[in-house]
C-alpha cells in the first residue's frame, strides 16, 4: 500500500499522524507497514508521548 514511500518519509507520517492525533486506524496502518519493513517506532513514539 506504501510501497512508494521510502522509510523516512514513511516514519515521517507515521509521527506526524501521532502528533497531530489522527484516526486511530490510519496510525495502525502505517505502524503495520513500518513493522513489515522492520523499522522501529517504539522508542520515538515514546519520545513523541512525553511533549
């Protein structure tokens, strides 16, 4: 589905979407893409938390 982006600006989204608060399904989706490509998103979701 996001086989067009590349991982940076798929990580971009996916904590833009966190920050911004977005539907709840769009963030699992692009977090299931990010996992399928074995990128991490725990630590910086984390960081994104905490503001």
């Amino acid at each position: 589905m996001f086989n067009r982006l590349d991982d940076q600006t798929l990580s971009e989204v996916y904590y833009e979407a966190i920050r911004l608060n977005l539907d709840t399904d769009f963030i699992s989706i692009l977090k299931e893409e990010l996992d399928a490509r074995g990128l991490d998103t725990e630590k910086q979701t984390m960081e994104i938390s905490s503001k």
